[in-house]
C-alpha cells in the first residue's frame, strides 16, 4: 500500500503543484542565502527593504516556472532535460529580476527599491545549483524508500566494464526492481578495490560461500561482453558452485534499441553452458529457395518439424502443409498459427506409412519441397522395437522418397542424425540407411536429395535437458548412463536453420554435417543445472550412474573415417563425402527387408547389418549378429 501510495503522490498532477510551491519556497531560501553571501553573512543589510522584494521574487518565479513548465517533469525520473528547463526557469527569473531594477533606476519610480546586481548574480547561481540538486536528491530518496519497502534482493554484478557498469544503471533506475547492487566482481587487478557510482569491486577469487552468506547475497549477474564460450563457461561453472542464483546479460546486439531492460537479465540457459559460440545464418537465398513454393513438411508436430514450420511460416511461400501423426500436436500447431495470423496452411493427420494416404495427399496438389523431420527417434526405445523403426524410418521414408520422385518434387530435404555414422543401434541403422536410399534416389535425376546430420537438440522432446529437469522437480537424483560419456549439442532454432540452409545450398546427393564444436560431458551437464537451479551437488541432488543403454555410444561422431569433408561457403558447414553403396545390392536387400511381417527381430537387424556393413551393435542383444553377418 505505501508502494502504491508513494508511486501515486510522485506522478500526479497534484505532485506537480506541490513540486512548484517547492521551488519557490527554495527560491525564496536561496534570496535570503545571497544576500547572506553578499554582505559576509551578516544581517546589516535591512530587512524592511528585504521583506519588500519577497514577494516581487516570489511572483517572478511563480511565473518563470509556469512558463517554463519546470515543475511538470515527474522527479523521480529526472533527467538531463528536467535539469536544462530548470536552468532556463532560473535563468529568466534573473533577467526579470535585474530588467525591473534597471527600469526603476532609470525611471525612478521607487527610489527605495533595489537589488543590488551582485546580488541577483549569486541568486541566480544559487537557485541552478539547489533546484537541480533538489530534484536529484528527491530522486535519490524516492528509490531508497522504494528499495525499503520492497524486500530488497543483494546481488553481485560480475564485470566491472561498461556492461556492468550499465547494468548496475539499469538495475538502479528501474522502478520496478527490488535488486540492491552491492558489489562488482572482477578478475582485472587494475579495477579491484575501485569503486563505481558508490559500489566496491571485489577479487573474483575472493568470492566464496562464506563471503557470499555472510553479506546475504542471492543473485550473481554476469554482464561480461565479448567473451568466447569456454571463457563464458569457465566463468559460469565457478559461480554456479557458489549458494546463489546465476543470472546473464546478453550480448549488446541482443539489447532492445541499444538498451539494456531489466526484462533481459535472465538465469543462464543451458546453451549457455555449451562450449562453444551459437551458429548464427542469415542465408538470404532461403528465401527465394521458399519463394511461391508448395512446402510439405512431415513429422510438423515434433520439436524439429514444429520450429521448421515456425521459421517457414516467415518466407513468402505459396503453400505449406504440415503433416503429422499426433492430433494433438498438429492441433497445438493450428492453434499457434491462427493466432500469428500464419494463413495459406493445411493441417494434416497422417502416417507416412499409410502410402495410399500419401498418394492422395501428392494427388491433390502440388508439392515442390519436402522436409522430412519424421522418424522414431529414442534409442532403447527402437532397440527393443526394430519392427516399428524399420517400418517408420525405412519403408515410411522410401515410399514418400518414391513419391517424390514420381512427382518430381524439386527438393527432398531429410532430417537425419549423428547415430548414423558408424551405427551402434537400430535407430541409428535404420536413419543410415534412409540416407543410402536417398543418395540412390537422387542418381535417378528427377529429385534433389539431401541428408542433414547433427547432434543431440536441446529442449526436444526425450532429450537430456527435459529429463533432468523432470528429475530434479521430484528431487532427484539425475541419471547418467556413463560417467565419460559425451555428446555433441545444438538448439532447436539452430538445428532448423540448418536444415533450411541445406534445402536452399544443396544441389542434390550431399550430407551435410555442423561443426558443433566440442562435445558435452553429460556429468558435468548434469552438475550445472543442479548448480544452477539452486541446488547444491551431491548435498540437495546427486547424480546417480545407471549403465549404458541398449545400443549406445559412449562417443557420438559426425563423421566416420572414410568419410572426406568438402567445405561450403559457410564456415560450419561441411559435406561429407560418404562411402559409396552398390544399388543392385541396396535394392536387393531392402526388398527382402519391405517383407516385414515375415522376419523376426533377428533377421530384421541382420538385414539391417547386410546393408549397412560398419553397423556393429553395442551392449545389445543383437552384439551376437555381428559375429555371422
């Protein structure tokens, strides 16, 4: 209510009479000061002449304001303009002031009235310098009650450059933060000890939990620019370990019209804590690849297909269809665009595996580029289900790649993945042989086929992230199947863009690859997200080893050693040039493969082997097929 009360008063028009009455009161103090300066602060300089020209004062300032307007800035957000018209007010009450002496000598119509010109000089000086302090001090005050009222938050700002400096601004001017800004943090031994508007700056390797506790500090900003990521990481997991909440300032290019809001300092993501610089494209021939097309994008209710929908949804295509199996999600998706105003796109609910629904679909309109996004995904999960992954990520792909080609669709683009190189999994198998029939498919000159591999994404659906948050809600602890296990990490908008950048540079036969930096250690994932969330390792949430899975890598590749890379024109994107497969072979076997009702999950993954040869299965049932195939 006093935060309420204490907002009201200073923003009212009432607040702004208040603040004039102020003024004169002040400007009336300050006549009386230099006439004290004057005469060396003493009182012989006749005070009956003096009480007269009080209210002559009082009534040239009253006007000198109005018509100024001095007194209509709202002084808790005072600012240099607030100061310049406070200058002119004061200003103009002097010129008045001296103009009507002058007029009286010369006119002599009150002999006994007179300001000396010293005098109207010091006053003039007076009232720059207590209007303007007046004001700032006024400010001051306002935000410190503010502050008290609110439960005020101690945080550290770690930086002591110009984006801390600024941040520590922002946090300070916002009305609305209950942030009090107690020190800077800083590696720079020529800022340590310093201070900046008032505020100390600490030793970063004098910062631990004693000092952290003892002050009641509960938020660290990090606001350091033009840091690479293994600084950025370095930084945040010496943080993170402390008993506090980590927060970040984004890059300057991210600031809203090169400015920092508060809205901006955010806890750090977890593609914060990757070790290396986010991939950035801007491609501006994506969107003449888009221009006017039928676009049909399969799996558009999982976390690729959707974000490749919303990123499509920006270009001037004539057509897009979104095609998924999941109600639900394709709903979700209707739903979205509706609401963004996305028009010119047709929802469908469909199998791939349904090719009589396909034709239909390929029937019924146009269809110049596909992005096929779907697939069976989880790992353990196809292990144990070759009969599913084989009929969604290999039959279901090679109808819709054959409908492609009898429709000459202009562009296939694929999804596919890194476990499709030197396979240890069913999964893995079977996106390695989607690719091999693509390569086939695209020799036949009548579709462009392009494959897409990159790592695990962040946030997707089943992924790491979303585990461990599930686990940490119920208190732990976080699972990990290996305690040296790694894996290479990319954010869903980067993924996608990686697919579009494909689609738009790719004439056909490639697979492209990222340069997605270094690996992730999953453990020391794991630890930041428990740090970071608040909690404290192994006391508040452990991590617990569980084994490999059936099928999985300890080490994720990119690339297999046969494989030769050929650079493009953007520097994190690569070709592989991978080994070539006979097609008389490829077709022979997978013929055998399409007659799946007639072969156990044994002779399903026997298959599979025959046709991609380097797939040596893992801590898996099927490790014993590697010894005949």
């Amino acid at each position: 209510m006093r935060n309420r009360l204490l907002h009201k008063f200073s923003s009212t028009i009432t607040a702004r009479w208040v603040v004039l009455l102020i003024d004169i009161s002040l400007v009336l103090q300050t006549f009386f000061l230099a006439y004290l300066v004057r005469f060396n602060f003493s009182l012989d300089f006749g005070a009956h002449h003096f009480v007269l020209q009080l209210p002559l004062v009082a009534l040239i300032a009253f006007l000198s304001f109005v018509i100024i307007g001095s007194y209509k800035g709202v002084v808790r957000h005072t600012g240099t303009r607030d100061a310049y018209n406070v200058f002119i007010a004061a200003a103009l009450l002097a010129f008045v002031l001296a103009l009507i002496v002058f007029l009286n000598r010369k006119l002599g119509i009150l002999k006994t009235f007179t300001i000396p010109r010293s005098i109207i000089v010091i006053h003039f000086m007076l009232n720059v310098i207590v209007l303007i302090a007046s004001r700032y001090i006024f400010k001051q005050v306002y935000y410190t009650l503010l502050k008290g009222i609110n439960t005020s938050k101690k945080v550290l700002i770690y930086g002591a450059g110009d984006s801390g400096i600024i941040t520590h601004t922002t946090i300070k001017s916002d009305k609305k933060s209950n942030m009090q800004v107690v020190g800077f943090i800083d590696d720079s031994p020529k800022k340590i000890g310093k201070t900046y508007d008032g505020v100390r700056v600490f030793d970063s390797h004098k910062i631990d939990t004693d000092f952290i506790e003892k002050r009641q500090i509960k938020e660290v900003i990090v606001s350091i620019q033009n840091s690479s990521a293994a600084e950025l990481l370095d930084l945040v997991d010496r943080v993170s370990t402390l008993p506090v909440k980590v927060k970040i300032v984004p890059p300057v290019e991210k600031w809203i019209d090169g400015t920092l809001q508060m809205a901006q300092i955010q806890e750090v993501q977890i593609e914060d804590l990757l070790d290396r610089n986010p991939i950035q494209m801007d491609n501006p021939t994506i969107a003449n690849e888009l221009k006017g097309k039928h676009i049909l994008i399969t799996g558009a209710a999982g976390s690729i297909g959707s974000e490749l929908a919303e990123q499509i949804s920006k270009y001037p295509f004539s057509q897009l269809m979104v095609l998924d199996q999941s109600e639900s999600g394709i709903y979700d998706l209707q739903q979205d665009f509706i609401q963004r105003g996305v028009t010119n796109v047709t929802y469908l609910v469909a199998d791939i595996r349904d090719t009589h629904r396909m034709q239909q679909l390929f029937a019924q309109q146009p269809i110049d580029i596909i992005f096929h996004a779907a697939a069976y995904k989880h790992v353990p999960l196809m292990e144990n289900n070759p009969y599913e992954a084989v009929q969604v990520n290999v039959l279901g792909t090679k109808s819709l790649m054959d409908l492609a080609v009898t429709n000459r669709v202009t562009k296939f683009v694929m999804v596919s993945t890194d476990k499709a190189v030197n396979p240890t999994n069913v999964m893995g198998a079977t996106k390695r042989v989607a690719e091999i029939y693509a390569a086939y498919c695209n020799t036949l000159q009548k579709t462009k086929f392009i494959s897409t591999r990159f790592g695990n994404v962040l946030g997707s659906n089943g992924s790491v992230i979303p585990l461990f948050k599930k686990q940490m809600a119920k208190g732990g602890p976080l699972t990990v199947t290996h305690e040296e296990i790694t894996r290479f990490f990319m954010t869903i908008p980067e993924a996608c863009q990686l697919v579009l950048e494909a689609g738009a540079m790719g004439m056909g036969g490639e697979v492209f690859v990222f340069d997605m930096g270094k690996s992730v250690k999953i453990v020391d994932l794991a630890k930041r997200m428990i740090h970071l969330s608040g909690f404290k390792y192994p006391d508040d949430i452990d991590i617990k080893i569980i084994g490999l899975r059936p099928g999985e890598k300890l080490y994720e590749e990119l690339l297999s050693a046969t494989d030769n890379v050929i650079k493009t024109y953007h520097p994190k994107i690569m070709i592989a040039k991978v080994k070539n497969t006979s097609h008389t072979v490829l077709l022979e076997e997978l013929s055998t493969l399409s007659n799946l009702s007639d072969l156990t999950a044994d002779e399903i993954v026997q298959q599979l082997k025959r046709i991609v040869p380097e797939y040596k299965s893992n801590n898996s049932v099927y490790t014993k097929l590697d010894t005949t195939s």
